[in-house]
C-alpha cells in the first residue's frame, strides 16, 4: 500500500511537475480546484515551495549562461494528452539529429533541473512506474 502511494506521488510529479508558488498563484484566477483533486495540488504545491531556495541558486549559477543561450526561431512545442500520441510524436522528433527536446529529468522542475539534474534522472528511473500513470 505504501508502495503504490508513493509510486502515485512520484507519478504526479512527473505528470504535473514542481509548480514554482508564484504560477501555481496566478493560476487559481482562472479557476479553483476540484475537491477530488486537493492532494494532487498538495503534492505540486509543496514540492514547488521545496524547490524555491534551488531555484534560485540555479539562477545565481546559471543566469547568465541562459540569458546567452540562442533560442530557435520557430519552435515546435508538443502539447497534448494522455494516450493521444504525444509521447509517439516526442520520439520520432527526437530521433531527428537536428532536433533538441527535454527529457522528463528536466521538465519535472525546469526551476532547479540544472542543479538536480545528476540526482533526478537516477532518482526516476527508480521510481517511476513502467506503466502509463494513473492520475485520478
């Protein structure tokens, strides 16, 4: 039992991310949260408030560094849901040379993932599920 909740929480985090405070605010002005879904919130939210203090010392070490970066002219941004075909899509642009996408690692909490990054990728591998999450 203690096991899947964790598998679950881990699950969400990667689904939904590290939400930093001042997003997961402005948020809540265009709706509120289903009662159902309070502990998905809970979860992204206290993560996100765990996260701060390394986000910013991401941005003291690598602020510059990403200020500099060049950034494509037209970006393809891959948006979609569950079992729609998104991470089939996500493979097939990854598997082009010239094309650069973001591993789980790093979309979890862009915030600190240049910092965690060494930590992260272990970390998920063993706690994510092998199968497709369930977020409900």
């Amino acid at each position: 039992m203690l096991a899947r909740l964790f598998n679950d929480t881990s699950d969400r985090l990667v689904a939904g991310g590290c939400i930093r405070p001042d997003v997961l605010l402005k948020g809540f002005r265009y709706g509120t949260v289903a009662p159902q879904r309070l502990s998905v919130l809970l979860i992204i939210a206290v993560s996100g408030l765990l996260l701060e203090p390394t986000a910013w010392l991401q941005s003291l070490c690598f602020g510059r560094q990403l200020k500099r970066c060049r950034h494509p002219d037209n970006p393809i941004i891959v948006i979609g849901h569950w079992r729609s075909g998104t991470t089939y899509l996500h493979q097939l642009l990854a598997a082009d040379k010239q094309a650069a996408t973001a591993r789980n690692s790093l979309t979890i909490a862009p915030q600190a993932a240049l910092l965690l990054k060494p930590l992260l990728r272990p970390l998920l591998k063993r706690l994510m599920t092998t199968t497709i999450p369930r977020l409900l």
